[in-house]
C-alpha cells in the first residue's frame, strides 16, 4: 500500500468528481495508460479507480468519482464525506486494459468510462500517429472533461450526446476502420456489447465495469488447500472461495468481488480452476471473488 492525501477534490461534471491523491513520503509508483488502483476508504470499504492523470506525474494520483444513486458506500462516501486533507490507502498501479503500439487508434468511451481512455489518448497522441475520439454521455453537462479535451485535440474528438444527438451508429464506425487501426473501449455494458458486433475480432480492446452476463454450470462444493499452512477449507457451493478464506482468517486483498478489478489474486499450485473472471486470470492465477474448482481440490499458495 501507498499512504496518499488527498490534495484535490472538485466537481467536472454532473455527479462526478475528480480527486487528487498526493503522495504523502515521497514519489508514487509507476503506472502506464490503463491501470487502476484500489483505494481504501475511512469507511472500510475499498474500491477501484482507473487512473486518469498524467503518467509523468510521480507526485500525485488522478482520479474521477461517478455518484452511483445505487451505491453500495464507496462513491457516496467519496462524494459526501471525504474531504481535501484526508489520509487514504491506495494500492500499487494494475493494468488489466494496457494500451498496445499501433498503427491507429480509435477510442470510445461511455460517461464515467473516459476515465482509462484520457491518458490512452495523451500517449497515442503524443505517439504521433492517427488517433481520434468518440466520447458518448446522456448531455454535455454528464460528461466529464469534455471541455478540455475538445480544447486539447479539436477535430479529433466526437462529443456526442445522446439525448439531443442520439446514439452514435458503431456499425458505420468499424466498417470505415482503417487497416491495421484498433479500438480501445470503456463504458457501460450495452455500448460494449454493441461495440463487440461493430469492431472485428481481435482490434477490439474493451474494459468493463460489471461483467457481461454468461452463463456456468451450477455451483458444486469443492476444497481449497492453503500450501504454506497445511490448511484445508471447504468451500460450499453458496459461498465465494474470497469469502471462505476471509472467514477462515486469511486476508486476501478485494475490492470489486465481481471479477473485474484482479485485486483478490491467487496463486494456484494444483488442481483445475474454473475461471469467471472478466480480465483472464493468468495462467497459474485464480480470482477469488468469482472462480471456483472444476476439480474436487485447489491447492492455492497461501
């Protein structure tokens, strides 16, 4: 963990606010375009955020916060309480969504989901090849830093807003994709599904914020073996491997517990796991929150 304080907090758009992490002992940790962090809150909840600042930036994190009317305590915390002073716990940098060289780039986000796109769109831009923007929200006003990236890349930029403009036609983008372009994409689910019909297989890179709906065999009970204590844990079919090892005492890091953030990774040492994550666990890795066993045990380093 790195201790941060928060330096900034201000509105840029409707519900949304940006937040400003200083390091508090020194230069944060790296990051490249695509990453996120969790950051732990006074409330004991912890949360992921992509990072949106400048990578160049050592001295402090950026992030921005949608106000979720459906909150479950993070973004309302954030946007309620949390105050310009206070002290947060925030997570090393992980990039789950890394922007790959390329001959073109075309981005498409979705309201809160310009968040991992702005710093894609600095280095590509900064890259000196062809980028451009397709940047979706309800009204200019829900949009945040619409302005300035109108301001900072001009033509480049399609602001679109879909009450007054309606729907931009993702059919008609991927069949005008240049050869060798790719299509980097953040945003709710139905714009990524519609993205996955428009853009070909394999120039499409996409991260959501829930998973897409899929289906999986019912739920069976399984063992999972903690190697460095000689443990075993069952693992019932109506509880998470995370909650089980949480209850039993181990303290495996989580945030999401959705199979979207990676926070709650493990190591798998032996057995067959079956993987329901969104990220695509690494071979020899299992999350938590979301896979479970195709075989009767799974021993995890712990």
């Amino acid at each position: 963990m790195q201790q941060t304080i928060v330096d900034q907090i201000e509105p840029v758009a409707d519900d949304v606010v940006s937040l400003v992490l200083r390091g508090a002992t020194g230069p944060l940790a790296p990051w490249e375009p695509g990453a996120h962090v969790d950051l732990t809150l006074p409330n004991w909840l912890t949360r992921q955020y992509s990072l949106c600042g400048d990578p160049a930036d050592r001295e402090s994190y950026r992030v921005a916060v949608r106000y979720d009317r459906l909150s479950r305590g993070g973004s309302e915390y954030i946007h309620r309480f949390l105050r310009r002073g206070r002290a947060l716990d925030v997570s090393l940098p992980r990039n789950h969504f890394p922007l790959l060289p390329a001959p073109e780039y075309l981005f498409l986000a979705g309201g809160i989901g310009i968040t991992p796109i702005l710093p894609m769109l600095r280095a590509a831009a900064a890259s000196d090849v062809p980028v451009s923007l397709v940047y979706v929200g309800q009204s200019v006003a829900s949009m945040p830093f619409a302005d300035g990236l109108r301001s900072a890349y001009g033509e480049r930029v399609r602001i679109v807003a879909t009450r007054q403009q309606g729907r931009p036609d993702l059919a008609a983008l991927g069949s005008a994709l240049n050869p060798g372009a790719v299509v980097y994409a953040c945003g709710p689910g139905p714009m990524l599904t519609a993205a996955e019909a428009a853009f070909p297989a394999g120039r499409l890179y996409a991260e959501r914020f829930r998973p897409a709906p899929r289906s999986f065999a019912p739920n069976t009970e399984f063992e999972a073996v903690c190697a460095r204590s000689g443990r075993t844990v069952r693992v019932p079919a109506d509880e998470s491997l995370l909650d089980v090892l949480t209850h039993a005492g181990y303290p495996v890091p989580s945030g999401c517990r959705e199979g979207v953030c990676g926070s709650c990774e493990l190591t798998v040492l032996d057995g067959e796991p079956e993987h329901r994550d969104e990220i695509g666990a690494p071979a020899g890795r299992v999350y938590a929150c979301v896979s479970r066993a195709l075989s009767p045990r799974l021993v995890v380093d712990l």
